[in-house]
C-alpha cells in the first residue's frame, strides 16, 4: 500500500477527499488502518482551523493496527486509540501533570491525520498515550476516547468534584453531552442544560440533565434561579463565545467552579468584576486538551457504561461524503457526534 484517501480540509467549510502518500511507520511506531473517525468542534471553528489549513482532518480516530516498528509496544491486529499528542513523561511539566504544556505534547502524535485511510503512530504517541480498545467496546468507542478525556480534564480541575450540587451547563454539543453524563456520574444534586436546538436539549435530559433552557427563548440566570432556586456550584462554558462566558459567570453563586472549556476569536476580551469574583470567591478554571491520565480514565468509563455510545454517536458518513458530516458539525443543529467511517 503505497497510497490512501484522506479528507483535506483547505479551508473552513471546504474539505475534499484527496490521494496521497500512506504514512511509514517509524521504529517503536504504529501503522493503523482508520476505522472511523470523530469530528471534533475545534474542527469547524473558522479562526482555529484557517490558520493550520491545509490539513488532514480529524484527532480523534481510532483502528487495527496493521504494521508495527521494532520494539513497539502493540501487535498488529491490536484495536487501538491513539491521541494526537503525547508528552514526554520526564520533564518539569510533566511531573506536575501539566501535560499540554510540555514540548514534546506539542508535536503530532499521528501522520497526517485521523480522517485518513491509514495513520501512523509515532513511538512517543505509541508508549505513552495509545490505548488498547476492549473487545467487550464497539471500536468506533475509540472515537470517543479523546473528548471524554478532555472533559474528565475538566473535572480533574474542579475544587470539589465529588462534592457537586446545582451544575448548569452551556452548550450541548457533544462535550456539553459528555460533561452532563459526567456530572450524573460524579453525583450532582441538579443539572441544568442550556441551548437553543430542540434536539440536543432533548437529548440532554437522556444524558442525565434534570430541566433544560432554550437560551433563544429565557434568561439563562432568571430560568437558573426558578428551576433550581438558587445560582450554580458548578457552570461549565462550552460556546467559544465570550457572551456564553459572561452568562456562566453571572449564573455562579459564591465559592462556585466556572469552567472554561473553549478558546474565543482572538481579541476577545472577556469582562467581569473582579470584585464579585475575589469577595464570591468565584474560580475561573480554564481547561484544555487532556493527558494520558485523563485518556485511560476516559475508556475506563466506557467500558463500564457511563456513557450512553448509541446515543451520543448521532451520525456516521462514509468518507466519501465527508463534506456533508463536516457541513452538518459546522450548522450546530440536530446533531451530537459525528463520525467519519474508513472501514478499518
């Protein structure tokens, strides 16, 4: 196998399928025939993915591997998730486990890309965050690996996550889905689900949420206080919007966690008093990407049924169609996960 298909994204909104090169695999490396392939909605924010086009899509794939390098710690035939990024265990950062601050985590992980007929594995990404996938677990589980862990991240990040009460969350697209799942989960006394799609608050209450918002129809806060009596010991930010931000914060009540699980357009700036934050003692808890440990937690919950795959995986497109799966992830409607299946 000389060469392969792979989905290219050339620009927001534009993505072909194209021939290229199969990936070679390195020594202590993998090479992974791509089962499917999960769109993630870093994938469709226009700023983000402008400036690192053309580019592969897809970071959260998962396969059979089908070629290994000397010394590698898989066998062929092995199902696997293997994350983008990996870091490198020994340094400063890593030991406190700050691990998307290390060099190393910055590098690819995988070549060229999820959403390609092949992809290979390096031998940093292959020992230290590729993870074997369960026979009891649909492969396609794999897909979900990745953004699971980056909401276990998230609650990694909490003050007090086994001692949850009112959890409001904004946004309800696949990480909203997953961090309602995971507050259910951690024993939240209430969830409360914000969006507009008559879709995905349906959905959320399927996920474990207790009431749901329509944003376009109420004020967030006021429906908050009439739902729950009282404002949120934990709100959890998903829109990269600065407004969705200013509304999490504004809905907290004193000594509550907000979490902040998207980057905004550059030049943003997100306003808030300090004052109501110092005197509240309200925390502003940025969370980005996830490590090796939040990863192996992340299929653990799979496998033991936290999270309802059926329902969160909403669409499956060959890759031929491709643009259409992107398109539909990029409209924010009547969709939760979306995958992307190569047939490996």
């Amino acid at each position: 196998m000389n060469t392969m298909r792979a989905a290219v994204i050339r620009a927001y909104r534009d993505v072909v399928v194209e021939t290229m090169p199969a990936p070679e695999v390195e020594p202590g490396g993998l090479l992974v025939r791509t089962a499917a392939c999960g769109i993630c909605s870093g994938d469709v924010m226009p700023w983000y993915i402008e400036k690192k086009a053309p580019l592969v899509l897809g970071h959260e794939p998962a396969g059979t591997v089908v070629a290994v390098g000397e010394n590698a710690p898989f066998a062929v035939g092995d199902r696997v998730f293997a994350h983008h990024h990996a870091p490198c265990m020994k340094c400063d950062l890593c030991r406190r486990g700050l691990y998307v601050h290390c060099e190393v985590w910055k590098q690819p992980a995988i070549t060229p890309g999820g959403c390609a007929e092949y992809f290979a594995v390096s031998a940093n990404g292959a020992r230290h965050d590729t993870l074997l996938i369960p026979d009891a677990l649909p492969i396609e589980a794999g897909c979900l690996v990745e953004p699971l862990g980056c909401a276990v991240k998230g609650f990694r990040r909490l003050r007090a996550p086994e001692q949850l009460g009112v959890v409001l969350v904004l946004g309800l697209g696949p990480m909203g889905l997953l961090n309602i799942a995971l507050a259910r989960h951690h024993g939240a006394s209430m969830i409360v689900a914000v969006d507009r799609v008559p879709y995905r608050l349906d959905l959320a209450r399927r996920f474990g949420a207790d009431a749901t918002v329509d944003f376009s129809q109420n004020n967030v806060k006021t429906a908050l206080l009439d739902i729950a009596g009282r404002s949120a010991d934990l709100v959890i930010v998903g829109p990269p919007d600065v407004a969705a931000m200013e509304t999490g914060v504004s809905c907290a009540a004193p000594g509550a966690d907000v979490l902040l699980f998207s980057p905004v357009t550059p030049g943003q700036e997100f306003a808030y008093d300090p004052n109501r934050l110092y005197f509240d003692e309200v925390n502003l808890i940025p969370s980005y990407s996830c490590g090796p440990d939040d990863t192996r937690d992340a299929l653990a919950l799979l496998a033991d049924g936290v999270i309802d795959i059926d329902a969160l995986v909403s669409q499956r497109f060959p890759l031929d169609k491709v643009g259409q799966a992107y398109d539909l992830v990029a409209a924010g409607g009547d969709s939760a996960k979306v995958l992307v299946e190569l047939g490996g």
